[in-house]
C-alpha cells in the first residue's frame, strides 16, 4: 500500500471516529464541549494495520472531571461506547475527589464512560480526598477501582491508610462512597489482616 493511501486511510478513519463520538458525546446542534465531551490530546498518533491497534504517545483523555494520562496508549479504536485501553508509563486517573496513579493500567469504557480501571506495578497507588480534609492513600500489587459500584479493591500486600490509621492484608476492598473498608472474610480473604492505630500526639 503507498504511503499517500496509508495516509488518506488513516486520516478518514480518525474523521469517521471524529463524527461517531460527536454523534454520541454531544447533540449536533451545540458546538460547545459539555461534561459528557470525551476529548483526546496526544503528541503523536499511528495505526498498526496488521493489528489494527492505534497507538499513541503522551495521551490525555479527559471527560468532564476524569481524565487518564499515560506516555503511551494502545486501542483498537476511539468508539468509547465499547473500548479497551492498554497504558504504560506513568499513567495517571483523575477522578472526582481521587486520583489513581502506576506503571501500566488497563481502563475500560462502557457507554462513553470510564467503567473500570486495573492499574498494576510497583508504583499502584491510590487516593482519596476524605471529608474533613484528610485523605485516604492505599497501596497495593493490583488495585481495580469499579465506578459503576463505587468500589476499589487492593490485592496483594496490600495496604491502605487514612493518616492516623493504617490497616494491611492480602486484599482490602474501600468504598469510595461511604469511605469505609471491608478486610478478611467479607472480602474473600482468609488472611490475617494487621491494623495499627496511631494515638493522637498529647499536648505538654
């Protein structure tokens, strides 16, 4: 295949993806971004035809108060009705009042939506702003934040602490809604599960 046709290939798919998610995203007759706006910014894209994967580098999707962020992105298309991201690289989720941060992730979109976030590595972190102005900062092998429940799930030495107290195990499962933890039993671990709570420093 030329390059001129690779080209003009490539460009009118980027046009059809373009047309379906204004379609899908916004109503035809406003030309202004609203919160259901998903918008892609990268410094570079390409195609793999022989996979059919588009790759990206230094890739921001964002939606309203989301966004994901990563040095590199793959996918097999930008329908985000039914889409699956593959980023490596310090990749960074910014949810509302969270935030989730690692080496490589995995982040499904279900209905234009993030519904499912897997980050992964050395570096899976997670936190949450807590009411009162404290946060909530956990740790772990995997961490599986589900938006549709509300729920992230720590596995493997996992820990998860909110400033004063901390608590450890084999799998901790945090309700980002109600800010409260489920360890052991309830979350199909029969671990221990370790907890230390550090007092108050008393004033002299």
């Amino acid at each position: 295949m030329a390059a001129s046709h690779r080209k003009a290939t490539w460009l009118a798919l980027l046009l059809a993806c373009s047309e379906v998610l204004r379609a899908q995203s916004a109503p035809a007759v406003k030309s202004t971004a609203t919160s259901s706006d998903i918008t892609l910014d990268a410094a570079s894209s390409e195609m793999d035809y022989r996979s059919n994967t588009l790759l990206f580098r230094d890739v921001i999707i964002t939606q309203g108060k989301v966004s994901v962020a990563a040095e590199r992105a793959r996918a097999t298309g930008l329908d985000f009705a039914d889409a699956t991201w593959i980023l490596s690289g310090k990749v960074k989720l910014d949810l509302e009042n969270g935030a989730l941060r690692s080496d490589e992730a995995t982040v499904v979109f279900r209905l234009n939506r993030v519904a499912l976030a897997t980050i992964r590595g050395k570096q899976a972190e997670f936190e949450q702003r807590l009411d009162g102005g404290t946060k909530a900062v956990g740790r772990a092998d995997v961490i599986v934040y589900d938006l549709g429940v509300g729920t992230v799930s720590l596995r493997g030495q996992s820990w998860l602490s909110d400033g004063r107290s901390e608590i450890r195990g084999d799998t901790l499962v945090y309700n980002v809604r109600e800010q409260r933890v489920e360890a052991g039993q309830p979350t199909g671990d029969s671990g221990r599960v370790r907890i230390t709570i550090r007092p108050p420093e008393s004033k002299p």
